[in-house]
C-alpha cells in the first residue's frame, strides 16, 4: 500500500473531529490538529461523552468530573488553535454504534457541514501487546463512518432532521481514520510535537506523573529517526468519498 506524506489539499479546508472522549484529541491527533490550524483550516471538536468515568479517585463524583474534563478539554483545543467544542455528553462506557447515536452524529456533521470528518478505527481492538482499546473508542469510530456515509448524505435517512430541524443532507469530501489497523497517510508532525504535548498537559484529571507523561511522549519518535533528531509522525486512514 502505497503510504501518503502530506495532505495535498489547496484550499482551506472545515475539519470535524469526532470522537469519544475529552483528550482523545489530543492523545490521537494533538500535533496534526495543530498543523491543520497553522496551515490556515479550521478545525472543530465534537467529544461524544464527557468522560465522567475516567478517574480513581473515588471522592470524585461523575457529574464534578465530567464538568472538570470539559472545562480541561477547551483549555488544550485552545492550546492547538481550535475554539469551536461541542459536547453531546453519552455517558462514559456507554457509547453504542446504534441508530440513536448515528443520527447524533449525523445531525453535527448536517450542522458543522465538514470538508473533513476525523474519527477513529472501529477495527482497532488491541493497543499493541499491552492494551485494550477503550470500547468508547470503537463505537464512535463506527458511529461516525456510518454517518457520513450514507445517513449524512442521503435526505431519507432520518427525514426528520430535514422536516423538523431544518438540517439539509450533506456530503462529506474524506474521512480520516485515527489509529488506523491499516493506515495509508502519515504526517510528519515533528514541529507541532512539543504543541501537541502542551495540549495534553491540559488534561490534569488524566496525568498521574506529568514528567513521566512527557518523558513517554518525547519517546514516541518514528523508527526512521534518532534520539538525537527525533521524528514525529501521527498515521491515518484516509478515505476519498466519492458520492
């Protein structure tokens, strides 16, 4: 498979990112998102819950944590240029790629009317040998290519949204799959890491030990660089929609 280095898009593009959790974002796509920004995009955020299970700290409760996680979810959008978060606020742990959460999804992308969707791969069950990717992760990714194609597009899905909310169907140029099983697109990141790191320290409720957070981060540089002149990459599945 031949493997894409830049995105070749020529005029500025609007870019939705959809995914389940506040600081998935950034954890998956920090430094793109930034270099999307720079480049003169605009990127917007659409977090499926609020994460209001994601804490051991048992004196916590899930409505102060999910207020807590917002709050820290537009402090590090900002820390990447992005100023538009919206929140449907599921419950964590309880995403489930059915119709409800389709026509969720269908409804933002009608709204936002996105060159771009961003989400991540449905397929993608084991994070390497020592992690299970969250169910969270996979319901959304699957929640929101089911969205775009066909339930955006085609005015009969959900007729509803166009009687009643006035929300046109709509068509989605590409769609980008964030950790892709296969992906097909890797962006050279190297300048936006330290940007994309900054973002994630915004999410304090998640860091337990901020200097081994970053120290693992510094650490993630691709195989083709060195310690000495590391290079950053985030990978994708890209998806030219042709409807």
């Amino acid at each position: 498979m031949e493997i894409e280095y830049i995105e070749t898009w020529e005029e500025p593009q609007r870019i939705c990112v959809i995914l389940a959790h506040p600081d998935d974002p950034e954890f998956f796509i920090g430094a793109s998102i930034a270099r999307w920004v720079k480049l003169g995009h605009t990127v917007i955020y659409c977090l499926l819950t609020c994460g209001d299970k994601g804490t051991k700290d048992r004196n916590l409760s899930a409505h102060d944590l999910c207020n807590m996680r917002q709050i820290e979810q537009i402090n590090a959008a900002k820390v990447l240029g992005v100023n538009e978060v919206q929140f449907l606020n599921y419950p964590d742990g309880g995403l489930f790629p059915d119709l409800n959460l389709r026509k969720a999804v269908t409804r933002i992308i009608r709204q936002v009317k996105p060159d771009i969707v961003i989400t991540c791969d449905p397929q993608n069950i084991f994070m390497g040998d020592y992690r299970i990717n969250h169910p969270d992760h996979r319901a959304a990714g699957q929640a929101v290519i089911d969205a775009v194609f066909p339930a955006a597009r085609d005015h009969l899905y959900f007729p509803e949204l166009m009687t009643e909310e006035k929300l046109e169907p709509h068509i989605v140029k590409e769609l980008w799959v964030s950790l892709p099983v296969n992906p097909n697109v890797k962006l050279d990141v190297t300048e936006y890491w330290d940007q994309k790191i900054q973002a994630i320290l915004q999410h304090k409720s998640q860091i337990a030990d901020t200097s081994e957070l970053i120290q693992r981060m510094k650490s993630r540089f691709s195989e083709e660089s060195t310690i000495e002149s590391p290079r950053y990459i985030e990978e994708f599945r890209r998806v030219r929609l042709q409807m």
